[in-house]
C-alpha cells in the first residue's frame, strides 16, 4: 500500500495545482453559499416539521430498501459480467450502464410503461391485485433502476482486480462453487461491494426525476427529502435550504464512509473505482 | 490406484500422455510456454481440453471422446494445487486457511482447525496459526500453503513451480519440507531447477512444444540426455543427428566423433553428447590428431564458477580466465572447438 509522503517527488507541475484549486473551489463554494443563506435561527423547527421528517424517514427507508435490492441484483451482474464471458456480454454491460447516462425523467417514463396501470406487466400485476405506481414500492423500483449501476460497476471493477486465482486455488482444495463464492469471492471483493453499496445509497438518496415522474409526490408515500425540498422551495426557500442542507450532511456523512481507506489491501483500486 | 492421463488441446499444441503410481513424484521440465502449467490445469479442472480421459483408479478426472462427455468439477477430483505465489486467502488467518480444505470437505470447525494445526506443526509453521497472510515472509506463506495442500488430503498433488518465487534462502528449506512430505505421496512438480528433480522426483519428464520429448529416472535423464533441453540442464553440450561408422553426421553435415554405445546402430538418430569442460578452445586449426574440430563464432563470454563460459551458439566450452585472457576472446571472434573423441559420448536419440 502506498502512502502519501510530503518529501516524494510527485512530478506535478505547479500550474496543474491552480487548476485543481480552481476545481475544488467549483465545487465547495455553491455549498458555502447555500450555507450563507441558511436562517439559523428557524434550522432546527424547519428541517424538525412534520413533513420534513416524514419527507426523511422515507428517503432513508426506501434508499434503504434500494440499496438491498441493488445489493441482491447487483451482485450476481458483477459476477457474470467480471467472469464467465459469453455472447452479447457488452451489450449487457452496456444496458446495465444505460441508467447511469440516461435522464432520469426518461427512466421514470420507461418505468411507468412497464409497471404502470396500462404498462407492459403492469397489466397483469392490475389484474393480480397488484398496483405498483404512485406506491412507495414505485420510489424504490425508480431509485433501483437509477442506483444499480454503480454497484455493478464498483463491484466488477474489484472483481477484476481481485483476479480469479483465489477462486481456483479454492475449487482445488475442495469448495464447491457456493463456497467458493461465500468464502473467498465476497470477502476478497468486501471493500469493493461496501463502497459501491454506499454509493448506490446516496444515489437513491438524490433521486428525483424518476420518482417524480413513476412514483408521483404524495407525502408519506412517495414525496421523499429531494421532492420535499423541491415543492418547498416554491412556497418556503429557508425550509428548502436547510432541507438541501440535511441532505448534503447526509451525502458527506455517506461518501465519508465509502471513501476511507480500505483496511485490507486486497482490491484498493477497485474499491474506488 | 494410478493416475492416468491422455489429452490433447489443439489450440495451444498441446499433446501428451503419462501415468503416475500411487506414491509416485514427477518433476516436469521444459522451457517457458512448453504447456507445463497447461497440463496441471487440465488436470486440476481448470482448463478442458479437445479430447482425452483422465483416472485415479476407479475415478474418472475426465472423459471426452467421441461418445463420452464426462467432466468433473474441480472441487471433487482431489488434485490440491500449489502454484508460484502462495496464495493464502488474505482475509483468513494462516490456520484458516489451512482448515479450508477440511471445512469444503464437510468438516467441523473444530475438527477442521484440529488438521489444520496437526499440518501447521508438519511444516513448522505452528507457530504463525494466528497471523494474516499479510504478516508472513514469502518463505512462510509457501510453507503454510503446502499446509494447505496437504491438507485437502488429495490423491494427486500439483505444484507449479513452488520455488520460484521464493529468496535464495526460503527455496532451500522448502525444497528439505517438501522432500519430508512428499515422500511417500503422489505429486507432480513443476520446476526450471534441476535440484527439484534430483531432491524430489523418481521421475522427469521433459515437455518441449506441448509434446514429451524425453522421460525416465531423473539420474537417468540427467546422465544420458537426449532432447536438448535436458541436456541443457544437466549442463551438457548435445548434437543430435544420423549415427554412422564416423559419428553422428548433423543436418548441416557437421560429423561429431565419438565413442559409440553398443546399442547404437548406423543410420539411427543419434546423439553426441559432451560436457563443456572437454571443449578446448584454438585460435587456428588443429591438424593430424584425432580429434573433433569445428569452427564456430563466439556469441557470448559469462563467468562460470571459476571458469569462463564460451558460448558459440548451442555449443559452449569452460576454459579458464587466463587462457580466455592469452587467446583474447570477444564475441563475435571466429574460433575452433576442439574436442577429444573419447570425451564424447554418442548414443540412440
């Protein structure tokens, strides 16, 4: 494992720093701003009122839910795509990928063309008693279909760091593949799973378009914290930024975890790719 | 129970043969990209290859022919493999690992760590049980790695160059390990080092372009080489060709003088076989004595022991530094090799 020494020679040119600087400050200045523009004296009753709090308890259980479902589908992607190779495998990288690019309003729509009421298996889930859009179920199906990628992305990038050797020294001594699997293939992928994970939470966290536009914004069904905000901001700014506020501390608090340095040093370029 | 294989993988040129007894160790040689580690993978289960059939006693590793199509997976053929680097699972301890086998193998946790020390202790490394992988020496992590191998109580033991990756004072107490716990066991052994075939293996089997180019008992193959490979091992000069009344007669119609085996007949392939301290080494030709002499062009000078390797293309000659200094070598320099014919040795390819 490398570690950052302050006398190394990093062969950086001088200007490359002001640029970076430049684009650090890109980033940070908008949230200083907002933080200017906080009213401190009203923070906690507004982001403490009721439909905030109801608006944050969703987002938090359905990301939540999400990032499980990410998690149980993400997962055997990855593997498929990281290792056994077969026909049509970029183009399924590439279909898995598509929500990273797509506007989440158009994922939003093609959700409600496949679960809504006249959708493709909407239809028959109607007819099984089923109904799916405008649900809290629909917040977390559009959150899943916009979260995924980044799990399989993360999670196959630490699988082809991690190499199948491991795997292959395991089928010899006797596992058989589930064991292997459970064994040797997750824990040696663990860091790569857990920051991809985090980062398929935080993007459900910041989902909008696709939920807006599948789920609706009932509140304390679907309105989750970004649409809360987003409907507050029309009526009440102090509320809405000290909303957006909560939600970057959240964000912070979520990217911190993910981006420490993985203990072990089995898969440290994959764990942050 | 012996262990049988045939099988062949068109795409890498891959072709053999050969059977072990059941306590039986062979070191494979050849050079790079012979198909040495081709072949464990097909055994392992790694890699399948066109056709073939390969058995432990009654247990079919693999059937592909014509009518047959029968593949077992890697996990239950038994054939624990030892590669290069140790490969300890980084996320378990060294007795974790070395429990892993048992454990797939249906074990309790406890009676799996209980095997997992019995062999710690056989390999001397009791006691580093509760350490990572990353807290161990490439010498160490080998040694519990044989641990781990042995462990799996397999019928066939593969290992792929298990020294090569290990500093000039790790390999020689791997090497005494594995010569204690090999005895006895079924193994084929991967190695570039001739002392792994001495120290460990009944048995050579030289592999050269995915074929057997030569086998037998390892003093056997060392003494007698006939492939080029194994020559070059056993750090002789070897020309092959047609044996006559004269020599053996090269396919550039260079004639090498020598003496001849009984078994040797005129008109079979033949080999001359000489070691590089017979050659002695003129600047002009030798004239009226019974003698080989070939003129050559020198490619390279490397210290060897207390001598100088001459190297003139396949063929080399040890001479000392001061005659190098009087006869004035360079590369390059045009020379004559002078051999004795006694020195030589000619027998059956």
């Amino acid at each position: 494992m490398h570690r950052r020494s302050g006398t190394g020679y990093t062969g950086i040119p001088a200007w490359i720093y002001a640029i970076a600087a430049a684009g650090a400050l890109f980033v940070l200045l908008p949230l200083v701003a907002m933080v200017a523009r906080v009213n401190w004296s009203e923070f906690i009753p507004l982001i403490t009122s009721e439909s905030s709090l109801t608006a944050l308890g969703l987002s938090l259980r359905t990301s939540a839910a999400s990032t499980a479902s990410c998690i149980v589908l993400g997962v055997p992607l990855a593997l498929i795509l990281a290792r056994s190779p077969f026909p049509g495998q970029r183009l399924l990288r590439a279909f898995v990928l598509l929500p990273l690019v797509l506007p989440p309003v158009v994922g939003g729509i093609a959700l409600l063309y496949t679960f809504g009421r006249q959708g493709l298996l909407g239809k028959s889930l109607e007819l099984a008693g089923i109904q799916i859009a405008f649900s809290t179920t629909a917040v977390v199906l559009a959150q899943t279909y916009v979260a995924l990628p980044f799990l399989v992305v993360s999670l196959e990038g630490a699988l082809r760091t991690a190499g199948n050797k491991y795997e292959a020294v395991a089928a010899t001594l006797g596992a058989r593949p589930g064991t292997v699997l459970r064994r040797v293939t997750i824990p040696l992928v663990l860091p790569g799973l857990a920051s991809g994970a985090v980062l398929s939470f935080a993007r459900s966290l910041g989902e909008f378009g696709a939920t807006l536009t599948f789920a609706g914004s009932l509140q304390g069904v679907t309105r989750t914290l970004p649409l809360e905000i987003y409907l507050q901001r029309e009526t009440d700014a102090d509320a809405a930024v000290a909303l957006s506020l909560l939600l970057v501390a959240v964000a912070v608090a979520v990217v911190g975890l993910s981006y420490r340095r993985p203990r072990l040093g089995v898969a440290p370029e994959g764990a942050l790719r | 129970m012996t262990f049988q294989l045939d099988a062949t993988l068109a795409a890498r040129g891959f072709e053999v043969s050969l059977s072990l007894g059941p306590a039986e160790t062979i070191a494979i040689l050849g050079p790079n990209g012979a198909g040495k580690s081709t072949l464990l993978s097909i055994i392992s289960g790694l890699l399948r290859p066109d056709a073939g059939k390969a058995t432990i006693g009654e247990k079919v590793l693999f059937d592909l022919s014509a009518d047959t199509n029968i593949w077992r997976a890697p996990h239950t053929r038994g054939t624990a493999l030892l590669a290069q680097e140790a490969l300890l699972f980084p996320h378990l301890s060294a007795l974790d690992n070395v429990a892993f086998g048992p454990r797939s193998a249906g074990a309790s946790s406890a009676a799996a760590r209980e095997t997992a020390m019995h062999w710690l202790s056989e390999v001397d490394a009791d006691s580093l049980a509760s350490r990572r992988p990353g807290q161990l020496s490439g010498g160490q992590a080998q040694r519990v790695a044989v641990a781990r191998a042995l462990a799996a109580d397999p019928d066939l033991l593969l290992l792929d160059e298990p020294m090569a990756a290990l500093d000039i004072h790790a390999a020689p107490l791997l090497r005494r390990l594995l010569k204690r716990v090999l005895a006895g066991r079924r193994a084929i052994i991967i190695t570039h080092d001739i002392l792994d075939a001495l120290m460990l293996a009944d048995r050579v089997i030289v592999l050269e372009d995915g074929r057997i180019t030569e086998q037998g008992p390892t003093r056997e193959v060392l003494e007698k080489p006939r492939s080029r490979f194994a020559a070059g091992l056993a750090g002789l000069n070897l020309v092959a060709g047609t044996v006559s009344d004269a020599g053996v007669t090269t396919a550039q119609g260079m004639v090498v003088a020598g003496h001849q085996d009984e078994s040797v007949e005129p008109g079979q392939d033949g080999v001359a076989v000489f070691p590089p301290s017979a050659v002695s080494v003129f600047l002009t030709e030798e004239h009226g004595s019974p003698r080989n002499s070939f003129r050559v062009i020198i490619t390279d000078l490397e210290p060897h022991g207390d001598q100088i390797r001459v190297r003139a293309g396949r063929l080399s000659a040890d001479i000392t530094p001061a005659a190098s200094a009087d006869l004035g070598l360079v590369p390059g320099m045009s020379v004559y090799f002078v051999i004795k014919a006694a020195a030589i040795a000619i027998y059956p390819a």
